[in-house]
C-alpha cells in the first residue's frame, strides 16, 4: 500500500483497510514462512508465502494501480501460495572488518527494485544468507560510512540450494563538480568574491551560496546521501553509489542558469 496512513482490521474473509484518504495505491503481501506447529520440520523441506503483488504481477513495478475516490469501496482478491524455500548463501570477499551493522542488502526479483523479498548478512561469516523460493534476483550489497562500497550479483534458485557465490564490493564513486560564476554588477559589486571551500560555495562573510544534493530518480532506492567536499577549484561528490540521480542545487545568490552532466 502506498499513499497515506491507514488502520486494518483482520475479518474472517479477509483484511480490511478503513480511512483510506482518495489517491492511488498498489496491494502487496509480504513473504511469511510457513511455522505450522502440526507440519513444521526444522530439519525437512522449508515452505513459504512468496509475496503477491495485486493482482497477480511478477513485481511491484508489474502490479496494477488501484484509484480511490471519496466514499469508495474497492474489493480486491489475492491468492497466496505455499512454496518451497531453499538456503542461499553468497559470500562477500572484501568487506571491512567490523562493518556488520553497516551492510545494507537488497533483493530485487527479476532484478526490480522493491518491496517483497529479504536476506541477511552474517557478519561472523562473511556471508549473505537467507531462504528464498524458485526464480531469478539480483542481490545488492552496499556499506556506509567514510569506506562506502557496494556490489552485486545475479542468483537463480532452481529446486535447490545456492552456494559458491561469490560477490565483490567495489568503492563508490566520486563525481566532480565544476563551477562557472557569471554574476553581473549590482549593488553589492564591490564586496568580495566567493570562495570554496569544502562541502559547498560559500561568499562573503561566511555565507552559503550553493548546495548541491544527489536524490534517486528510482523508486525505493535509499537516499544514502553523497559527501561534498573541495579538491582545487572544483567540488566533488563522494560515496556516489550505482544508480539514477536528480541533481539537485540550491543557490542562495542568483540562480542556475544551467546545469549539464557529462557531455550533455
């Protein structure tokens, strides 16, 4: 569900979702395994609710759209089914030392980003474990702070386990920024020159003039947030992981009267 706050009540036919505002929304179900106390072997064969995407769409990019006007009502069926789950683990090579409570990891079924599935890092091992049912994910391995780094790999579970993959993190990129001043004279012609300095353009007395700020131009990418910093007359972005970004800038004198990246 996206859009709003709402409260839900579990009925005996079903879920029901109440005060829902009117907009657009999509229905999902997150995966839960399956421990039956009458069925559940540790030992045996793991079974599991795969998450079902309304109305029944491989992803959450495939799942239809449901529009809310005042005063309606919308019923919706989904069916969920029992699967088998096997073990997958894939080890990190080159993870910092230490860096457990900092490895971010995402599973993408067919490789699209969002909500549904999930695995863990084990910090002890080195590895990224978890269960997941039959088909194809790409999974993503990021990790924060001053050496931000990040990684993936594509994994298909077919009917077994998955072991013996290996995922390499790289570095995360760092963009430089260049800055062209063309101000015209005006009452304040006569005060000093900006300077740069680390993290931003700053002018007289201190003040900021620019801020520039990367945001993910994909849905449910997790704005991790870049690192401005000086290097001689340029700015550069730091921490700068693989995707798609807005760039973003907020000028405190005068405007933008341009913004290009690359040879654009």
């Amino acid at each position: 569900m996206d859009n709003g706050q709402a409260s839900f009540n579990q009925v005996e036919w079903g879920v029901r979702f109440a005060e829902l505002a009117a907009g657009t929304y999509k229905l999902i179900t997150r995966e839960q395994q399956d421990r039956d106390p009458l069925t559940f072997d540790p030992r045996g064969q793991r079974y599991g609710y795969p998450p079902v995407y309304f109305p029944n769409a491989s992803d959450f990019a495939a799942g239809a759209t449901i529009q809310l006007t005042a005063g309606q009502i919308f019923q919706a069926e989904i069916s969920l089914v029992r699967q088998p789950y096997y073990p997958v683990k894939v080890a990190v090579t080159n993870i910092p030392v230490g860096m457990g409570a900092g490895v971010g990891v995402v599973v993408c079924p067919q490789g699209h980003r969002g909500p549904g599935y999930s695995l863990g890092y084990n910090d002890n091992d080195e590895m990224i474990e978890g269960i997941l049912p039959n088909g194809n994910y790409s999974v993503q391995v990021s990790t924060y702070g001053q050496t931000a780094m990040s990684g993936s790999v594509n994994i298909s579970v077919q009917g077994a386990p998955v072991e013996g993959t290996r995922l390499t993190l790289a570095p995360s990129a760092s963009i430089p920024v260049n800055l062209k001043e063309e101000f015209t004279a005006s009452k304040d012609a006569s005060a000093p020159r900006m300077t740069i300095l680390p993290g931003r353009l700053r002018g007289p007395q201190g003040q900021p003039n620019l801020n520039l700020n990367l945001e993910p131009a994909d849905d449910f990418v997790e704005n991790r947030g870049s690192v401005t910093r000086q290097e001689g007359g340029s700015l550069v972005l730091d921490n700068v992981f693989p995707g798609r970004y807005w760039v973003r800038a907020y000028p405190f004198r005068g405007f933008v009267a341009s913004l290009s990246s690359g040879e654009n």
